[in-house]
C-alpha cells in the first residue's frame, strides 16, 4: 500500500476548487456539453450518463495507408516465418540421409498445406478477426473473454466499465441460449475461471520462451553458411551477434525499424529467386506435391519416423503467431495483404526440394548448399540481418507481453523503459533484457546445432497455437455465437492437426523438448503465485474496508485536524475506504483540507481513452470534502508520470466539482 501526499499544491488547489463550486451559472451551461464525457453511471453514487463512443484504432483506414501498413508488417510479421527456410529441412532430415527421393516430395506437400491451413486460413481468415479492439494476442483473447463473462479472479467490476467505448461487444442483443449457458457455467465455476487464466499465462509463457529460443536458432542458422570455420566457430560468432543484439536493445526498436521492411522484402527476394532458380534448373517435377497424396504415402512408407520428423517440417509455420500478436501495430487488411509473401516462402521450399531430389546428401545443410555461388555472399549478409530483425520482433514481442503482464498483476514488478516518444508500445525492460540474453547464451552453448535447438522450438510453436484454438473456440461460442456445425469443423479440423504435431515435437522430449516446457513452467509459477497474492490482497482489503459510519465518526472528531492542501490516498480497491486509513489517521490525526481515494484499476481492455479514464464519487458527508477517484487503464496504456498524473487527476476533479454543482443547482 502507497501513501503519497501532494505537496506545493494547497493554496492553488484550493482556490481552484473554490472558484469551481463558484462559478458562474451561465458559464456552467456553457460547458454542460464538455461535462457529458464527465457523467458516468457510477455504481457508488447512482448518477445517470453515458461516455463518448469510440472506433477500433485498427478500422477505416484508407487503402494508402493499409498499404504502408503492410510493408511495414513485412518486417515485423514476417521476419521469423522467412528465414524457416534456413533450417525446416535439415530439422526434418535430423539424421541427414533421405533413402528415397519421394519422401522429398511427401515432406514438400506436407510444408505446403501446413502452410496453406494453418497460416494462411486459420490465422488470416478466422483468428485475426478475434481481435481486442485491434489487438491481439493470448492477452487480446483473455481480456475479450473477460469482457464477455465475468471470468476474472478479482471481483472488481463496476457496472460503469460496461459504458467505456473500447469495452462494448458488438454482439447481437436477442442472446443465444446456448452462449448464455456457457457464460453462466463459466461465471459460477471457481475452476473454471482458474484454468482460463492458466492457459492465458502457458500461452504468454510460451511466446515470451519465443524470446530465447528465435534469436538462437535464427542466428545460428544464418552463420552456418560459413561452415568451414567449425561448429565451434559458428557458435562463437553466433554468441557475439546475440550479445551485441541484446546490448543494443536499451536504444529502442524505432531508431532501425524503419530498415526491417526493406531488408525482409529483400530477403524474401532471395530466397524466392533461388528458390524459382534451382526449381527450374534442377526438377519443375517436385510441383506435383501440391498433390496431397504424396503427404499420404510419405507416411504409409515410414511410418513412425515420418511421425516423428513432423517436429522438423511444422517449424515452417514459425512466427505464425506473430501475425496475430503484432496485430496492434497494423490492421487486419495491412497483415492479409501482406501474405503475399507466401509464395516466396512456398518457392522457397520448392527450389529446395528440386535441389534435394539432384543432391540428397546436401540436406544437412540445405539452403546454402543450394545457394548458386556468385549469390552466395550476398545471400550469406541478407540471410544474417534477416535472422537479427527476426530476433529483434521476438524480444520486443517479449518486453510487450511482461509490460501487459505488469498492468493485469501477473508479473512481478520491474523498471519498464519506454524507448519511443512515438510508439508507446516499444518498451524495454532492463532486468527481463539480460535474463533472455542469459538463456540465449545457455541454450547456444549446450545445444550448438539448429537441429536440437529446433526439438524445443517446435513444442513452443504448436503449444501456444493449440491455445489460440480452444481460446477462438470459447469465442465462437460465447461471443460471436457461430453455428455449431461451423464451431465444430473449426475445432476438429485444427485441433486434430495440431494435436498430431504436438505429440510429435512432444516425442522429442529427451532431445531438448523439455526446454520450453520448463521455462514456461518457470514463468507460469511466478507469475501464478504473483496473482494469487495479488489477488489475496485485494480480498482482504475488500472485506476489511471502512464503514461509512466511521467516516461520519471522524467528521465529528475534535482531534483530527485539517491542513491546508491536497492529499492523495493509493489503494487499488474500487468500492469502500481502504483499510489502511484508520490506521493512517490513528498515526497522523490530520486530513488534508482535501483527500482523495485514489484507485488505479487495470480493466480487460487494452486502452482507456483519457476523457473516460477518471471516476470520481463523493464520500459522505459532502462537506467534508473527500472523494473517492478510480483511474481506470486497459492492459496497453501507459501510465504517466507522476506530476501528469496529478495535474489531469486535479483537472477532473474541478471538472467532476463543477457538474455537481450545476445539478445541484438545477
């Protein structure tokens, strides 16, 4: 609990209150428009209002700046699913012999249509449209539930939140039966409610494991190209990269975002030009596995080690999540557009299978043995910045979920460096930057090969995809109540994919699967138990807080004083006095002329517009002048530093004293 009192501010303050309540009349009617965005439907104080509308920051935006959008998305969205090429084959051949040349084309259809369905439809079609008002996310999915059902662990709804613009449901009003069943049993189940926010912070857990394992594998397979050096060699240079890209970080994304575009718009080139290249000069044949018979036999011939080198091909669809987590950056149009680079991505394989079915023994190494050698060195520098602008999106993709984990009470508290005065959302994270650089080094020097490396990416990649699906499924159901039939065929289709390429990377649990798994063990306990207590403090103060009756006791106190001034009273409870008070008082027997409750809420929704942002209520007796203030920030807004934060909490105050005073008046 924080006790903060404003000093410097008493005669100013009071003056400015004063002449509020004093106003003149027709001044007041002149500014009764401004004070409509003041009124609210105040659970403690009764009062009728409603808030200004607002539009999703990611809706009606012109085809110009959708298309700006979407080459910038390119080198934030894509830069991790383009530089798979680097290693998906070599990850699927981990033994490095392919005995027959048909099980290039069996694993060629397999990339293909895991493409096809599950980047392409699932996430471009279906998942991007379960956004937050914009965002997306495990969060995004979360918060959206929340809003649906009253799901969340701590009991601080107010029946005024449900007024703000970004919290409204654009949802049918004549409800479904069979969502308001699923909502109830959501609301009344203590279980269920706990294994929501579980898999909310597996998910979270998950991506923010991306952090560690995408700068690893990416880097080492751009610096494999110069693999006459040694894989000791490699590693070392590998470690210097990462170690430079980790100590840069405190600088802030913006001051080179604007090359990620330009350089992963090159490196899909690359790649989709070589890939075109070698598929013409060595097999156009290898097209016949978009017939999907050739993924059919692929296993009728090897059976359980076709199983199991599912692990390798399903790290084609890395960064697939992305696309949906960076959702706030863009729009849904600016990031389906920018599909186009899925036939880079698929020419790309393709020109490797070709090169595979001529020299089979080059899988071990497959890109850049298919490299024609005057684009070699070219290739080798565009492939090493496409691999840190890769890493780059993973970290900062890290920094922003520990920043919305902060802001929803699920993460311990740490510094949070805001890097851009122009993006908000770039944070950076001291003690969480040096952490991952930390794992990074760790998992760099004990696994030293793309291959083991990729065992444990791949159970990061599909276990967080296996949530969004079960998350959009609830949605479906509660929220945008989609036919059953069209619940079902979702749910069966992708679950069951997703399923199979689980239990595949899931075989590899020994070989360096058990990585992610522990690491988001790690971070799912900690962030659990920060909740939890979280969560229990709330609880006490809720059933501890002040009666009305000791307020009224305390007006009539000879021995408390008033002091000039304004003081402000930190509690993060939204309905009562906190407990805390009594003891203040029972310490210090004086009360600022002025004293406000204040009570900074995080509400599921990721932001706040700042004229809806300040609640204020009247604590009984009127004359006493106590308020209570609630400071309402969704799980993106940035909370301002504490003299803006006092100055627009002043304003709104005056502005909340002078509409009461006009209806009062009235």
């Amino acid at each position: 609990m924080n006790q903060e009192v404003v000093d410097g501010k008493e005669a100013a303050t009071e003056e400015g209150i004063d002449s509020a309540i004093e106003a003149n009349e027709n001044k007041l009617k002149e500014r009764k428009i401004s004070w409509a965005k003041l009124r609210r439907v105040d659970s403690l104080n009764l009062e009728a209002g409603r808030v200004s509308t607002g539009e999703c920051h990611s809706d009606n935006v012109d085809w110009r700046r959708t298309l700006s959008l979407a080459f910038q998305s390119i080198g934030v969205v894509y830069g991790d699913k383009g530089t798979s090429p680097l290693y998906v084959f070599s990850s699927t051949f981990t033994d490095h012999k392919i005995e027959n040349k048909d099980d290039i084309f069996g694993v060629l259809s397999l990339i293909i249509y895991t493409i096809v369905l599950v980047p392409m439809l699932k996430y471009v079609f279906i998942v991007l449209r379960a956004n937050d008002n914009g965002d997306g996310g495990t969060f995004a999915l979360y918060s959206l539930i929340c809003r649906s059902a009253r799901v969340g662990l701590i009991p601080n709804d107010q029946p005024e939140d449900r007024q703000l613009s970004n919290y409204r449901l654009d949802t049918p009003s004549n409800q479904l039966r069979r969502a308001q069943k699923i909502r109830e049993k959501l609301e009344n189940s203590k279980t269920s409610k706990i294994v929501l926010f579980l898999v909310t912070i597996l998910g979270t857990s998950m991506v923010i494991g991306d952090g560690v394992l995408t700068p690893c594998i990416s880097v080492l397979s751009a610096v494999s190209g110069i693999s006459s050096l040694g894989k000791d060699a490699i590693v070392g240079i590998s470690l210097a990269i990462l170690i430079v890209l980790f100590s840069v970080q405190r600088f802030g994304t913006d001051k080179v975002g604007l090359s990620f575009a330009p350089i992963i718009l090159l490196w899909f080139t690359f790649i989709g030009g070589i890939g075109l290249y070698n598929l013409f000069k060595y097999n156009p044949g290898v097209l016949r596995a978009f017939n999907p018979g050739y993924a059919v036999d692929y296993f009728r011939r090897n059976g359980k080690k076709g199983w199991i080198s599912l692990g390798g091909i399903v790290l084609c669809i890395t960064g697939t999540e992305a696309m949906f987590a960076d959702l706030g950056h863009f729009n849904i149009r600016a990031i389906s557009f920018s599909g186009i680079v899925f036939p880079a991505l698929l020419a790309a394989y393709s020109g490797q299978a070709a090169y595979l079915t001529e020299f089979p023994g080059g899988v071990e190494n497959t890109f850049y043995n298919s490299i024609p050698d005057p684009l070699y060195w070219p290739t080798f520098v565009v492939a090493v910045a496409a691999a840190i602008i890769a890493s780059q999106a993973m970290i900062s993709g890290a920094f922003a979920i520990i920043s919305q984990s902060l802001s929803l009470g699920c993460f311990p508290r740490v510094k949070v460096v805001h890097t851009s005065a122009k993006y908000e959302g770039q944070v950076y994270i001291p003690e969480i930057n040096y952490l991952l650089m930390i794992a990074c080094v760790i998992v760099c020097v004990c696994f030293k090969t793309t291959e083991k490396i990729g065992n444990a990416y791949g159970i990061a990649v599909v276990a967080v995809m296996v949530i969004t699906t079960c998350m959009v499924t609830l949605i479906m159901l509660v929220i945008w109540k989609t036919s059953i039939w069209w619940i079902a065929l979702f749910l069966v289709v992708y679950s069951s994919i997703e399923a199979v390429y689980l239990s595949s990377v899931l075989y590899k649990f020994k070989q360096g699967g058990f990585l992610p798994l522990a690491f988001s063990f790690v971070l799912m306990v900690v962030m659990g138990v920060w909740h939890y207590v979280h969560t229990e403090r709330y609880m006490f103060e809720l059933r501890n807080k002040v009666s009305s009756y000791y307020i009224k006791d305390l007006t009539a106190n000879p021995q408390i004083n008033r002091v000039p001034g304004m003081g402000l009273l930190y509690s993060e409870l939204v309905q009562g006095i906190p407990p805390i008070f009594p003891h203040f008082i029972a310490n210090v027997p004086s009360i600022h002329s002025i004293l406000v409750f204040v009570s900074i809420k995080n509400i599921p929704i990721s932001r706040v517009a700042l004229e809806e942002r300040f609640l204020f209520q009247h604590v009984e007796p009127r004359d006493y002048r106590m308020f209570r203030c609630v400071v309402r920030y969704g799980y993106k807004d940035v909370i301002e530093r504490p003299k803006e934060f006092e100055q627009q909490l002043v304003e709104n105050l005056k502005e909340f004293i002078r509409h009461e005073s006009y209806i009062l008046k009235q």
